[in-house]
C-alpha cells in the first residue's frame, strides 16, 4: 500500500494519538516538512506524511518509539525513505543511532525537536510564529533550562546533515510555521 493521503493520514494520526499536544506537534513538523520539501523542490506529500505521521506510536509505545510504528510502515509497505527518515529522527533515544543517509531523514531529524522550542515559546510568548525574531529563538535554543526535555544536539546533527546551518533554520521555520498563525 502506498503513502495515505492527507485525509486518510489524519485518520491514522487520529486513531493512534489522543493527545491533543501531540496531534499539533504532528502537524508543526509536517508543516515544517512540507515547508523544506517546497524549498528544495522535492515531493510535499512525502515529506509532510513523513513529518505528520513520524510519532505515530509515541503516545502508545512511548519505550519502544518508533519500533512499533516502523513494524507497520513496513507491513503497509509504505516507501524505504520514510522509514528511515522515521528510523533516524530517533537517534539517541530506545537505543536508535541511525544517521541520516537522505535529505528526508535529515530534514526530520533537523524539525522535529526544535518544533517544541517554538511551541515552549509560544506559550510563553504569545507571538504569532511568523513574527518570531530569529535571535529569541537562537537565545532559547541556547538556554538549556528552557524547553529543558529537548534535545539540542539532534537539532544541531539534522542541520549538518542537511546542510542549513542554525540559525538559517531558524530563518525557514518562521516563515514555515506562519503559515500555522
């Protein structure tokens, strides 16, 4: 079975994750993913369900993530480059320490953790996404008690592997999640 659509992914999104934090979390990353897919000139569609669906088990299998959800990417057949962008977003955590081998995985790996900066400063600055300055966000990522849970160095390994430094990241994830204002 190929990708889902966009409408079928929700209802997967939907089955499988209750928690209202996540299923926005799911669409900051797709967001962010289909913002890098449109920037590089590759296929959106891929790229946001990569983004949309990549914690599909989190909520569930929090100890096994993403372990579960790639068994069933594997047994819907859904394509090799999303599941290893799911694989590698993981590095680190349960024992996972694949590193990207595409701009899909890297691309993941470089949105994921840094979607929660935005969220974290969000709630404690009630500013639009898209009007976020690039220095606020650079000076939380350096704050280690800010958003304390989120990894920093996956952030920095998915930037270098993408080939966007830092705060050029940051640059494009305001412009990308404007569009979630």
């Amino acid at each position: 079975m190929p990708l889902p659509d966009r409408s079928a992914a929700t209802q997967l999104l939907e089955h499988h994750v209750q928690d209202a934090y996540q299923r926005y979390h799911a669409r900051m990353v797709a967001t962010a993913m289909e913002g890098y897919a449109r920037h590089f000139g590759e296929d959106e569609d891929l790229w946001y369900l990569t983004g949309y669906l990549h914690d599909l088990d989190f909520e569930q299998f929090p100890e096994q993530h993403p372990a579960v959800s790639l068994q069933w990417f594997r047994e819907w057949g859904y394509p090799e480059t999303f599941i290893h962008a799911v694989e590698v977003h993981a590095f680190g955590y349960n024992g996972f320490q694949t590193l990207p081998q595409n701009r899909l995985a890297a691309a993941l790996l470089a949105c994921d953790e840094i979607s929660g900066i935005f969220f974290a400063y969000r709630k404690v600055n009630p500013v639009p996404y898209g009007q976020m300055k690039v220095k606020s966000i650079m000076s939380r990522l350096k704050e280690k008690a800010f958003a304390a849970k989120i990894d920093r160095s996956t952030i920095l390994l998915g930037c270098e592997h993408l080939g966007v430094p830092i705060e050029e990241h940051v640059v494009h994830l305001i412009q990308f999640f404007g569009k979630l204002d």
